[in-house]
C-alpha cells in the first residue's frame, strides 16, 4: 500500500498490527507528501523489506508473535536495513522499554496516542538526519576514488624518479623537497633555450649546411618539440607552486590548547562513514578523562590518528575478528594514545624499516589479492614526520600472526607557538 507522493520526499514504513493506527499515520504522512508503505507484522516488515528499503521506519512494540524489539534487531542485523533509522511507536512510559529500544538501535520514539505535529517533526529530523549522512558517504567515497588515483599518480611518479628503486630517502619535508627541485628544472628550462638557440643559428649558416641538415634529421627524430618541453615544465612548475603554498600554509597554523579525548571522539565519528570501521569492527574507546589540554596543532594530530586507524582496519582485512582498542593514557611526562589491532601482525625482521619512506607490508596497486589494502609506504613516514614539531614518537609493539599496537607519545611540555 503507497502514497502518490514522489519518492524523493522519503518512503516511510509503518509497522503496526493496530488497523486504526495504521490508517490514522497512513493518511497523515500521505497528506505531507511522503511515500507510505504498511506492514501488520514484523515478520511482513522484513519481507516488505526485501522488495522496498524505506528511509524511516515507525515501529509498534506491542505487537504478537514476534514484537517491536525482536523486529528492530532483525533489521539491524540485515547488512542492507542496518542504517535505516527506527522510531518506536509506544503507549509505554517506562524507561527500561525506551533504553530497551536504544540499545537495540532505535533512534527515537513517540507516545501514543498520537500528536500529529510531533510525528511529523521528528520524521522529518530524523530523515533531514538520513539524507545528511548518505551525502556525506558519497562524498566520502568520491574522496576515495580521488584518493585511490592520486595514490597511482604518486606511485607512478616515483617509479620514475628512484627507476623502481625503493631505497630512495626522502631527507627533507615536502618544502625542502620541492626548494631544490625548482633549481635543477630551471637548469633544464635554460638550458633548452640555449640549445634551440644554438640549433637556430647552425640552421641559418649557410657555410654549413650539411651540419644543418643533420641537425635537422636528428630534431625530427626527437619524441617532443622545444615548445612541448616547455609546456611540460610550466605544468611542473605550477604543480611545485601549489605544494609550496600548502607547505607554507601547514607550517603557519598556531598551535592551540587540544584536549586529545575530544580529539578521539571526533574522529570515531568522522570514521563512521568507512563501512568496515561502523558495521564490521569491534571498538572500544577508552578514555583517560583526567589528561590536561596541551598545545597542538590539531591537523596534525588528527591525520596521525586517522592514519593509524586506518592502517589497524587495514591490517585486518581478512581476519574473522575484528577488534580495535583506542586508548588515552597519561605519565607525569607524556599523554599517550594506542591504536590496538587484532591484524596479522608485523614481522620481527621487518619493525625497524616500518618507518622509512616507500617501505610497505602491503601489496603494490595491481598486485593486491581481491579486496586486500595497498599502500605506498609513506604513511608511518608521514606520520613520524608531523610529530617533530612536537618532540613526539611512535612506538609500536607487535606480534607476528597476533595484532600491533602503535603509541603515539606526546610530550606535555610544549611550546605555546610554532617556528615559521
């Protein structure tokens, strides 16, 4: 049973062995444009389900043979109706009943009997709050097929600059880098110039034409023109310029009292969009709450969080059990953050180079097995190097076949500003 409304305004299921109610909400939510589905049962609800993935469900408790609560944690428990929000319809009161419906994943609730202004209100926050988090997963996965490519340009480009060769070091950050980079390609660009010049005047002597024939032969022979190499390294350049000014910009961000806990919790809930991490991971978030704020620059600090958790769901791609174990802890001296994983571990031979730029444990792009991570190898480098502006470290403990855990080790002692 539909509404005419258009599908864009939001299907809606309601369950309810309560005729009487079901028409009463029926004619409501159809009247404000929405696209109404029914169900007397939970067991037609998930069959209803299977054809048609509502945007909301209203959900009665008291309902015969299987109620309210065994029907909510059926739906949380399909992989494909695990994010659709669930409010309980309920006459109720206790709180047991409405923690009951929390924890087994409901949303919110309403009390019978009905106030239509207060059904409409929180159908349409809660499904204002659906539409949000599905953009948000779009753009979290369009950020990761942008991701995923400049991973390759990246990889591409350093197979050209080391010839396949990983034991190329990186001795400087990205500025360093890129400073003595601009010299040698400006000895490139001039010195094209003078070879072009060169050639034009061998090419205009006519004492010496078949010099000029032959340097003629060999220009056509060339792959690219003088003006083509000179696109090419306009291109270059502009590319430097932009990783110089993001350098500079990173640099110049101040340094702020952070308090690490808040830190944590906001990135559990900007991980949320990453499927594995929500839906297919144990987590426990583990909380020191007497840790004092300290000066941090929280970009920083919050892509090495990120990197590191990222790396512990990564390491446990194909293990049965996946658990992940964020910690906050505190010395006289440091604040600590551990990144526990149940993953494969890291070889003993292999703890010392985890560190150094291009090392991974991970396959190369191409070479992955189906759905298994890849890496580059510069994320601990990258990591390593955003800790120096505060005296920090990595340490890692790790038992081949077991799991790891990384540290992250802050110093409480820090300089309220950063050097330019």
């Amino acid at each position: 049973m539909t509404g005419g409304a258009s599908e864009e305004q939001g299907i809606i299921l309601i369950v309810d062995d309560n005729t009487t109610n079901l028409s009463v909400l029926f004619d409501y939510l159809k009247k404000a444009d929405f696209r109404v589905l029914v169900a007397q049962n939970g067991a037609a609800a998930l069959e209803l389900v299977d054809e048609v993935l509502p945007d909301l469900i209203l959900l009665d408790i008291m309902m015969p043979e299987m109620d309210g609560f065994e029907t909510c944690a059926a739906l949380k428990a399909r992989e494909d109706a695990a994010d659709v929000p669930v409010i309980f319809m309920t006459a109720l009161t206790d709180t047991v009943d409405k923690v009951k419906g929390f924890s087994l994943g409901a949303v919110d609730y309403i009390t019978k009997p009905f106030q239509h202004e207060e059904v409409l209100a929180r159908v349409n926050t809660h499904l204002t709050i659906q539409q949000l988090k599905k953009h948000l997963l779009k753009k979290n996965e369009e950020l990761e097929v942008m991701n995923k490519n400049l991973e390759l340009q990246v990889q591409e480009k350093t197979r050209q600059l080391v010839h396949q060769e990983k034991t190329a070091i990186i001795g400087r950050m990205i500025q360093g880098i890129v400073h003595n980079l601009k010299t040698p390609l400006a000895v490139i660009h001039n010195s094209n110039e003078v070879i072009r010049k060169k050639v034009e005047k061998i090419t205009a002597d006519e004492g010496r034409e078949s010099l000029a024939e032959r340097t003629q032969n060999f220009l056509s022979t060339m792959p690219t023109d003088s003006e083509m190499v000179k696109q090419a390294h306009k291109r270059i350049m502009e590319i430097i310029n932009n990783l110089m000014l993001k350098s500079r910009m990173d640099q110049n961000v101040e340094r702020k009292m952070l308090n690490v806990n808040d830190l944590l919790r906001q990135e559990f809930e900007f991980l949320k969009a990453n499927t594995q991490f929500k839906n297919k991971t144990e987590k426990e978030l583990l909380l020191d709450e007497a840790i004092p704020e300290i000066y941090l620059i929280y970009s920083n600090v919050a892509q090495i969080i990120e990197n590191l958790i990222n790396n512990a769901l990564d390491a446990m791609w194909d293990k049965p059990k996946k658990q992940l174990i964020v910690r906050s802890r505190q010395d006289a001296d440091n604040v600590y953050i551990d990144i526990e994983d149940t993953g494969g571990g890291i070889p003993a031979d292999k703890l010392e180079a985890i560190f150094d730029p291009f090392f991974t444990t991970k396959p190369a792009k191409g070479e992955e097995a189906e759905g298994e991570p890849t890496g580059t190898g510069l994320g601990l480098h990258t990591c390593v190097e955003l800790l120096k502006p505060f005296n920090g470290e990595i340490r890692v403990d790790s038992e081949f076949g077991t799991g790891s855990t990384f540290t992250v080790v802050l110093p409480k002692q820090q300089p309220e500003t950063t050097e330019n």
